[in-house]
C-alpha cells in the first residue's frame, strides 16, 4: 500500500464504479492480510459490519452518518473500558500499598 490517491480513486469511481469496488476490495483485503493472523478475523468482521452498514444506508451520505455513528458507539466503549481498567489499577496500588 502506497500513498492514498484521492484524485485517482475519484476518477476510477466515476469512469468504471465496477473496477472501482474491485479495486477497493483489494485494497481492504491486502490491508487485512497485512496484519497477524490473530487481528485478521477481527478485522473482517469489522468490515463485514462496514459493509453491512454501507449497504443498508442507501445513500453515501447517509452511509458517512451510520459509520460515524457506529464509531461513536465504539469510542464511547473503549472509554469505558480504559476508565474500568484505571480504577483497577488504582484499586491495585492501594492494595499493594504503593499509593
């Protein structure tokens, strides 16, 4: 993967959409296939649901909405998590006598 072409990406989906998702794919899957074998499945299913996403939302700008939205959701989780895991740590630290 080299540097990202938006010029050349938004010509290729005017002139030929068709060669323009084949090409997308190939891209995702070779950035997929790029990553450990352990992150691999995860980022498929993370695609799939992309994908899903793309295709019920109809339109581009409605499929923009849906994807920031489910980044939202993703962000928010991750925020809770990293919030658990520094009470945890700081409940440690009391045990251990170290603050």
């Amino acid at each position: 993967m080299g540097e990202f072409d938006f010029d050349r990406w938004c010509a290729l989906a005017k002139a030929d959409p068709e060669a323009f998702f084949a090409a997308r794919d190939r891209e995702i899957c070779a950035l997929i296939e790029s990553h450990p074998p352990a992150v691999r499945e995860r980022l498929r299913a993370l695609q799939c649901c992309i994908d899903c996403e793309r295709a019920r939302a109809g339109t581009p700008e409605r499929a923009m909405k849906c994807l920031a939205a489910m980044m939202h959701e993703r962000l928010v989780e991750l925020e809770r998590q990293n919030r658990e895991l520094r009470e945890l740590s700081r409940k440690l630290l009391v045990a251990a006598g170290i603050h």
